[in-house]
C-alpha cells in the first residue's frame, strides 16, 4: 500500500512553530440512518447509508455514533432496475397495439367491402332503370309516369354511388359508457377512426373513476399508420386522494419496419411537504432516468443511465444532494469509478475511487489541508 500525507500548521516568523496534527477523513457503511444495522467499515456493496467524521486518530472508530449518516448513492441501482422492467412492459403493450392495429385493419378492410357491394347493389338499379325507360317507349299511355320513375331511380343510384365512395374514405365509430355501481361511478368515452385510403386508424379514449376514497381521470390516444408500419401511443393519467396527488403522462413509437421502439414517461407524485418528479426514456437496450425529490429539509437530484447489452452494459449515476447540513455530490461512470465531494460548514471532501484499486482523498478544516492517495 502506497500512501502519502501532506499536514500544514501555522507557523510565526522567525521561530519553530508547534508540531501539527494530521487530521483523518473515516467512512463506514450500513442499512440504517442511525448506523447500527449492518455497521461495516470495508463493506459499502449493497448499504444504502454512508456515514463519515473525522478525528486526528489514524484508526476508523467501530461506533456509529461518532459517524455523520447520509444515505448511499447504491439505493438509485433498485430504481433502475424498477425503471428497465417499466421499460420492458412498456415494450410488451406496444408489441400488443401491434396486434390490435391488425385487428383494426382488418376491420376497416370489411367495411370497404361492405361499401363495395353497396356500389353494385346500386349499379343493379340503375340497369333495371334503363330497362323501365326503353318499355315505357312502347307504352303511350304510360310514357311519361315510366320516364319520371326512371330519373328517380337513376337519381338514387347516384346518391348511392356518392355514399358508398365516402364509406369508402373514413369509418368513425364512437362509443360512450357511463357505469353506477354502489360507492362507485366510471365514464368512459372512445371513438375510432379508419381512414382506408391513408392506411391509417386513429383511437382516442378517456375515462373517470371516483369513488369514496379517490379520483382517477385518464386520457389515451393510439395512431397506427398500416402503410408506414409505425404505431404512436401516448397517455396521461391524474389520481387524487386525500394524502397525495399523482400524474402521469407516457408515449411510446413502435417502428415495425426498423423494430425500434422508443418510451417517454414522467410522473409527479405531490404530498404534504415533499414533491417528486421522475422521468424516464428507453430505447431499445438503454434506459435514462431523471429523478428529482424537494422536501422542506433538502433537496436531491438524480441522473443515470443503464445500457442493458451484451456490449455496452453497465450504468452512470450522478446525484446532488443539498439540506442544511450542506451539499454532497457523486459521480460514477458504467466501470464504477466514482468519486463524491461532501461539503459542510466547517469542512470540505473528496474522494475518488477506482475500480483498478487506487484511491484519493482531499481533506480541508479551515486551518488544515490533508492529502492522501493510495492503491488497495
């Protein structure tokens, strides 16, 4: 182990100043805010609190009391993973509008058939009009009532003709449910749009639950292009009770031609004395979230990445953490480098870790500056 120290004292001119200590920067680990749950001082793996103080002995102290806790920057790994399998459903439900896009076109595909047979349904009529007409020369006395009864029947088969080419155009389907159960109301609105010469099918959708508890109101919207091959999805949904209120807002593009498909999500969550705000993107093995938490005693700010590939894998995570005690800032790169720089009242931090073993720290009290640099 290779270590190197540097202490500074204050010294007059002229004369030996007085021998000056050299001060110590301690860090331990564990699973509690207080310290005590699984107190370690090699292992930080896994332990979502990180505790530090510094003495002039060179030797760290086993008790947590003496240890000033924050929490680790290890808890953000469970909320990336949290956010991958968000990230997979989202892919799983695009994969599903896929199918129901397929479905759709085969639906709308019947109703231009349905409009097809319409047109020579109409073209039957007409023929059977043409016939009336040349009988009618034949017959004096009913030329003209067999002329007139002619026109008409052309006249309808153009209004038919005309008809059947807007059937052939767009299909709009709109449906409207209201449900009352006991404690309990739902409404619900959709409407559906096919458009066969575009190749594509619109659906628009929104809901509202109440109940004793809570209020859920939710907006959707799905555009699938058939001839494109692409399908847009977004959503926005609000919940409301009596202790918080949560929003939502997603969109997903799924490009069945490239297999590409790319999620944006952002949610806000609103309790008494703390705001939450997270959002996220995936596309295709990478995930990017950015987290931010405001409460009346700090303030946190989160931005990390995940690549999940055979390739690429790994994470970045950086943090920003501000309450009254100070600011503590981490930065860790996909080889888990990492370096963090605490900064209190009365003291400044930083220390860097490499995953190739080597170490440094910079220490400074006011009237003393500590260096150290070392290989594990």
């Amino acid at each position: 182990m290779i270590q190197e120290q540097i202490s500074l004292v204050k010294v007059r001119n002229g004369e030996d100043g007085e021998n000056g200590l050299t001060s110590y920067v301690h860090v331990a680990w564990a699973n509690s805010s207080d310290g005590r749950k699984d107190f370690s001082l090699t292992e930080s793996l896994g332990k979502k609190y990180e505790g530090t103080y510094t003495d002039f002995t060179e030797g760290a102290s086993t008790d947590p009391s003496k240890y000033k806790w924050i929490e680790s920057a290890n808890v953000f790994r469970e909320e990336i993973d949290e956010a991958k399998q968000a990230g997979y459903e989202a892919n799983d439900k695009a994969y599903q509008a896929t199918i129901d896009a397929e479905e759709a076109k085969k639906n709308a595909n019947s109703a231009v058939s349905k409009s097809e047979e319409a047109s020579t349904n109409a073209g039957f009529a007409k023929d059977t009009a043409e016939e009336a007409k040349k009988s009618a020369t034949n017959a004096s006395n009913v030329a003209n009532t067999a002329k007139e009864s002619a026109d008409q029947a052309i006249t309808s088969a153009k209004e038919s003709l005309e008809k059947s080419a807007e059937n052939e155009k767009t299909i709009v389907d709109v449906n409207k449910t209201i449900d009352t159960v006991q404690g309990e109301l739902s409404s619900k609105v959709n409407q559906t749009d096919y458009d066969e010469l575009k190749g594509t099918v619109s659906e628009q959708g929104t809901s509202i639950e109440q109940n004793a508890k809570d209020i859920k109101l939710k907006a959707s919207s799905e555009d699938i292009d058939t001839i494109q091959e692409t399908v847009k999805t977004h959503g926005t949904e609000i919940s409301q009770n009596a202790k918080a209120i949560k929003t939502k807002a997603e969109q997903s593009n799924v490009d069945n031609v490239s297999g590409e498909v790319e999620t944006l999500s952002t949610t806000v969550e609103q309790q008494a004395g703390k705001i939450e705000t997270v959002s996220s993107k995936t596309d295709g093995n990478t995930t990017a979230i950015g987290k931010i938490e405001s409460s009346y005693d700090g303030l946190k700010s989160t931005v990390s990445e995940v690549k999940d590939d055979v390739k690429t894998a790994g994470s970045k995570i950086s943090t920003l953490e501000q309450n009254l005690s100070g600011f503590k800032t981490t930065v860790q790169n996909d080889k888990a480098d990492k370096t963090t720089v605490t900064q209190l009242a009365d003291q400044w931090q930083q220390t860097t870790d490499l995953v190739d073993g080597h170490a440094s720290q910079i220490s400074s009290l006011g009237d003393n500056i500590n260096l150290r640099v070392k290989k594990k």
